[in-house]
C-alpha cells in the first residue's frame, strides 16, 4: 500500500498529465507525449533510470476513453504496437522504446486517435540507500495522439441551473483534437462589479467530440452576496478562456459554510477540529493521538 501511494504520488500524478518531461522519482521519460500523423507512424520514448541501482520496466500499450466527469477508462487497444514490451536499464542509463501505428491516421476533419503507454518499474529490483523504510516504484501513463493532417479547436461552456448551493458546469470539445483545461473557476461580483468570491481548480484532459463536467459548491452567504456569477475554463492548447455567466437565484442559493469544488471521499473539518472530536455525519470519532 505504502509503495503504491508514494509511487501514484511521484510519478503517475505528473506522467499521466503529459505536462512535464520528467517525474520525481528516479526515473524521467522524454518526450512527455507522442505525436503520430499519416506522415510520421513513430515515435520514440526514451526512459532513464536515475537511480544508483538497476531497474527493470513493464511497458503496455492501452486505448485511452474518459467519463464525463473525467474517469479515464484504459482499455486494450490494437492501435498501435510499443517495442520492446520490457526493459532492464543499468543504473544512471538509458534506452528508448519505439511506437508504431497500426492503423491509418484520421482523415481531415476527423477526432485524432488516442492511446495510452503504461510503463510501470518492476517491484524486484536491489533497493537503493534511501529506500530502507519504504520502496519508491515509478508508474507512468503517457498519451499518444494520432492526429488528423489538419485539426480545430471548437469549444463551449453550458452549466446545469443553481440549486441548492450547487453549480455544475461542462466543457464541451466538439474540435478535432483533444484540449486541455489548464484551470476551471467560479468568481461571483456584487451589484457594483466587485468580487465576491472566488474558487479555482486544476482541469484535465477533454478529448475530442467529448466532455468534461465541474462540480462547485458554493457558500450560502457568497451566492446571495453576488449579482452575477461568471464560470470560466482557461484552455492551454489554444490559451483562450470560455466562459459563461449566470444571476443565482437566491431561494437555490442553499445554506453550505464554504464555497469550493468537492473532492470525492474527503470531508473538510471545521476550524478547530481535534481528534476526539465528533465527526460530520454521524462518521466514528479519530482516536486521541498517544503521546
């Protein structure tokens, strides 16, 4: 459990974006992303073993499909073809794995293809000094993209009406080509323009004629402080900004304590809380730490 927290931590987080060249945990891969056309059908990864000891690498070509709300599915894919399906690297080495297309590139106004590598470091390898306590395995998964001759970024924001405090809004991606939303936020203004509120996340990944939904809830008190409410997706590739803005109606403005976009299985504790104390909905009390 420990090795799989720490490894999703270093290095899958950053290696699934496809954001960075390198993860932080003793093994880097570049490019970040390959790209394949009817022009080029390969591409080349290079992986290197930064650390003192030798290590070994299972590597797997997957498909790549998303849920709406952003869930990535990986199913198996014939595709495209990654060679070789194994690699042991010398510590401070290096080597390349190669990607080849299977099938032809989307014609002219098509959706690009899209796949997933998974390279995961085998478990069975010397630890190094550091790693006494708890062994530190790198996962990745790096996109491929098979794109069309020519591509178009076309996009829109929709939001579902407020109710309850709550306000979901979609990036809709009907272009060719995936985009990415660097950041998605909520800023409300009162009746004067000034600022109410304001909540931001990290996006992700909309593929292309796919979509991808935000969930935000908002305070009682900063959705009725605010005249209007403008919903914003700031989108790398094209550096363009989508909004939207809506009037909340005050009788949906609900009665949540804090404005924010929910992560899934966490509960925020109120200021002050201590172990001992009694947990939101009725959950078991954490245990006094033991001194």
């Amino acid at each position: 459990m420990n090795n799989h927290f720490i490894s999703l931590l270093t290095a899958t987080v950053f290696a699934f974006l496809g954001l960075c060249v390198t993860a932080q945990a003793g093994t880097g891969i570049t490019p970040p992303r390959v790209t394949l056309t009817a022009d080029n059908i390969e591409g080349v990864l290079t992986i290197t073993n930064d650390r003192d000891v030798a290590a070994g690498y299972d590597i797997e070509a997957l498909g790549w499909e998303q849920e709406d709300d952003g869930k990535v599915l990986l199913p198996p894919t014939k595709g495209i073809r990654v060679e070789p399906s194994s690699l042991d690297i010398p510590a401070h080495g290096s080597a390349q794995i190669h990607i080849t297309a299977l099938v032809p590139a989307p014609e002219s106004g098509h959706a690009e293809k899209v796949y997933r590598l998974r390279i995961i470091e085998r478990g069975d390898r010397k630890r190094e000094d550091s790693e006494k306590d708890v062994q530190v395995i790198s996962s990745f998964t790096i996109p491929v993209f098979q794109k069309p001759l020519e591509t178009a970024h076309i996009g829109r924001l929709t939001n579902q009406p407020l109710a309850d405090g709550t306000l979901n809004f979609t990036v809709h991606n009907s272009g060719t080509e995936h985009t990415y939303v660097g950041e998605a936020s909520v800023t409300g203004k009162d009746a004067k323009g000034v600022e109410t509120f304001r909540i931001k996340r990290q996006g992700w990944y909309v593929l292309a004629n796919g979509r991808l939904t935000f969930k935000a809830a908002l305070s009682g008190e900063d959705c009725r402080s605010s005249r209007t409410i403008t919903l914003a997706a700031r989108v790398l590739e094209s550096d363009e900004t989508w909004v939207t803005d809506i009037t909340p109606d005050p009788a949906q403005c609900g009665d949540g304590t804090v404005s924010e976009f929910p992560t899934g299985g966490l509960k925020k504790m109120p200021v002050g809380f201590k172990p001992g104390d009694q947990m939101p909905g009725g959950l078991k009390p954490l245990p006094p730490i033991k001194k």
